[in-house]
C-alpha cells in the first residue's frame, strides 16, 4: 500500500500536494472549531459554577 502510494507521489506529485493541502486545511478548520467550542464550553462553565 505504501509502496503504491510513493509510486503515484512519484507520478502526481501535483495531485499528492494539492489532496495534502486539502486535507491538511480540514484538519486545521476543525481542530480550530473544536477549540472555540471548547473555550466557550470552558467560559460557560466557570460562569455557571464559579
């Protein structure tokens, strides 16, 4: 599998860069929703229980 992979790297190396990138934004999109999430959630529960 791996060694597919590097072969297709090897072949699209625009193709690997740009589904990276794509997935590197998603993963940066939702770790940022999940922390103002947090921080609201965090903000919600100091106001409510001291």
């Amino acid at each position: 599998m791996a060694k597919r992979i590097r072969i297709d790297a090897l072949f699209y190396p625009a193709e690997t860069v740009r589904a990276s990138r794509t997935l590197t934004k998603e993963i940066m999109s939702y770790t940022r929703s999940f922390r103002q999430e947090y921080q609201k959630r965090r903000n919600t529960y100091k106001r409510d229980c001291g």
